[in-house]
C-alpha cells in the first residue's frame, strides 16, 4: 500500500508542475489553480505513504523519481534542453535511489 501511495503521489506532484509551468506559458490562471491544489494532494498523498514505509526510502524514491519524471517532461512536453552534465547526475541520482532499495528491503 505504501509504495502506490507514494507513486500515486509522484505522479500527482509532477503533473502539478507541468500544470503550473503551462499556465505560466500561456498565461491562463486556472492550470496554476489546478496545479497548486494538485500539488497540496500530492503531497498529502506521500505523507500517507510515510505510514506504510521507512520515510527515509520514501523521501529517496521520492525525489528522486520525482526528478527524472520532471526532467522527461520537461524535454518532452516543453521541450527544454538538457546539457550531458545534467544527464550525467540524473543518473548518478537514480543510482542512489536503486541502492536505497536495494538496501532497504534487505534491512
């Protein structure tokens, strides 16, 4: 149960950015509306999570799906450019994300 909430949470978080950065381009209120309640969801909907499973693993999957998710719609949907550097600690990130649970379900 803790780890669909905390990916449903996830989710909601990086749609709630992708909201506020569209109202901010085309300058229509209610996708900014849309995205702050979207993130307040999002981020009771991982603070739930946090009762099913060690906080620490969450807050590292968290972030760290969090990040690459916002990277790929970022290039996808906004067509933001990425340089090799940011690429290259992406995935440094999402090695530390890998080994946190690899090592927390070995604990």
């Amino acid at each position: 149960m803790g780890w669909l909430l905390l990916f449903t949470g996830i989710f909601t978080n990086v749609s709630a950015i992708a909201l506020v950065k569209t109202s901010q381009s085309t300058e229509q209120a209610y996708f900014a509306i849309i995205g702050y309640v979207a993130h307040i969801t999002g981020f009771f909907i991982i603070s739930q999570s946090f009762k099913h499973m060690n906080v620490t693993l969450a807050y590292a999957v968290w972030a760290g799906i969090g990040s690459m998710l916002v990277l790929a719609t970022s290039i996808l949907l906004f067509k933001e450019s990425v340089s090799v550097p940011q690429v290259s600690f992406f995935i440094v990130v999402m090695v530390g994300v890998i080994g946190m649970t690899i090592s927390a379900s070995t604990a």
